[in-house]
C-alpha cells in the first residue's frame, strides 16, 4: 500500500495513511490529491464533505 484516504463525514476529515509517513489528519479539505500514485488526479471534497 503506497497510500490511502479514509473520509470520516461526520467529523469532516480525511486520514491520509502513507507507506513511509506518519497519518496525516486534515480537517475539512476542500481537494484531494492522487500525489504520485495517480499523478493529475484531484477529489473535489466540496461535495463529499
């Protein structure tokens, strides 16, 4: 696994599990990022969130 989301709606966040990091916890993000793993790919969380 090089990474995932887990999208909490009801608490508005979004844990980003990362093979060689620490999780990172956003609060409320407005866009997601494929980062390296799907390079150009963008989730608008405006309508998920």
């Amino acid at each position: 696994m090089r990474f995932r989301w887990l999208i909490n709606r009801k608490n508005q966040q979004v844990e980003i599990y990362r093979s060689d990091k620490e999780v990172e916890i956003l609060d409320s993000p407005e866009i997601l990022s494929g980062e390296d793993v799907l390079p150009g790919f963008i989730l608008d969380m405006t309508t998920i969130l």
